[in-house]
C-alpha cells in the first residue's frame, strides 16, 4: 500500500532534548516535505527537499534541521527542542514536477515541555 | 506562491451540492490550483487539482475562471464524512503555502 509513514505518533518531551522524528515513503517520490499545525495558524512548511541530498527552507526553518540521505527518508530534528515547538507535525510527499499530488503521513504530536 | 481567499466557513445540508469558492487573484502560469482537505487533525487529503481546464474526478469537480484568479470546488452530493477544512492551494514544485482555508459542515 502506498504510503508516507511518520513516528512516533505522539512523543512528550523535556526542553533541550534532541529528538527526531521520522519519515518514510514507498512511492519512489523525489519530492518531501514537513510542516507544522498550529491552532489559529494553519498549516506552515519548516523544510522541502527535491531530491536526494537537496533541501530547501519553508516559511519556519528555525530551531529545525532535516537531511535527505535516501530518497525514502526524510527526517525531522530538533536538536534543543523548546516549547514554542509543541505541535502537530506532517511529513508529505510527491513525484517531481508541477501537476503532482501531495501524500500526507498521519502526523506526529510533539509536547515539549 | 500566490496568496488565496476563502470564506472561513460554510454550512452544507447532507445530499445537497457544496461549491466553495477560491480567490488567487496572483497566480502565476506555472501554478495548479490544488485543493486538498483536513478532517479533524488528520493528514491532508488530496482532492483534486487544475491547471486550466475544468476538471472532475470521483470526489469533486473544479471549476477554473478563464483568467485563473479563481476557483470553485464543489462536492456534488455532500455527506457528514465531508466535513472537513478545505485548503485551496496555488503550486507549482517546491515551496508551498496553506492558507486558514474553509471549515465546511455537513448538517443532517
């Protein structure tokens, strides 16, 4: 079944504690991409990657990292997590090129605490 | 990307028609209108997308003005399971933008 799996589902943390949450995808996508949900905010891209070893910022990079090793990964990092970070996270993927269709992962619901 | 405009909300009586409406006034050539939905706090949901021409599919048709500055969705039978919060999306490849989008409520 094709897919874009992300985890954990839920994950409570403390401030300062490196955490990554991942990302997978079974469809050969070159396109992935994450994004946060906040209440009254919406959806915000933090990163996008094109393809193997190319990624680019979103609208809210800061205090995130991501890497592109394998085309199937793309995980997320926080390497001092805080707060303000607390929130619903999506990992989304695609074939390249304009005219393709997003695949969204089910989320992960961080709590920083 | 282009910015949008959508009602922030709309009601629907079950089985009857929803057209939700889209303003992207600065769309470039390039840019799909997507549109995509969120039930609760799941993933999103593809629906559909356009570039020029009218397009249906088993979910919804889209509607497309000539000049593509804006859109219309509609869900042509809506159900209690399309209650959701609809996202008109302008995009090419790359960077994307959701806008507040539409909180659709399918009523009995």
């Amino acid at each position: 079944e094709a897919q874009v799996t992300q985890n954990p589902r839920y994950l409570i943390t403390v401030t300062g504690k490196k955490l990554t949450v991942t990302c997978s995808q079974n469809m050969n996508h070159e396109y992935m991409s994450w994004y946060r949900q906040d209440p009254g905010l919406g959806l915000r891209q933090i990163y996008y990657s094109m393809n193997v070893e190319v990624t680019d910022k979103g609208d809210v990079p800061e205090g995130y990292k991501v890497s592109r090793k394998e085309k199937r990964n793309f995980p997320l990092i926080l390497e001092s997590p805080s707060p303000n970070q607390t929130s619903l996270y999506f990992c989304a993927s695609s074939w390249a090129g304009a005219g393709e269709k997003l695949f969204f992962g089910s989320g992960t619901q961080l709590s920083v605490l | 990307d282009a910015k949008t405009t959508q009602p922030p909300s709309m009601d629907c009586a079950e089985g009857r028609a929803a057209n939700l409406p889209c303003n992207h006034s600065t769309i470039s050539g390039n840019e799909y209108v997507y549109w995509y939905r969120q039930i609760h706090s799941q993933g999103p949901q593809y629906i559909i997308h356009g570039l020029k021409n009218n397009e249906t599919n088993e979910m919804a048709s889209l509607i497309i003005t000539e000049d593509r500055k804006s859109s219309t969705l509609i869900l042509p039978h809506a159900t209690l399971r399309d209650t959701a919060v609809y996202y008109c999306i302008p995009h090419s490849w790359g960077k994307l933008q959701f806008g507040a989008g539409t909180q659709v409520v399918v009523t009995p």
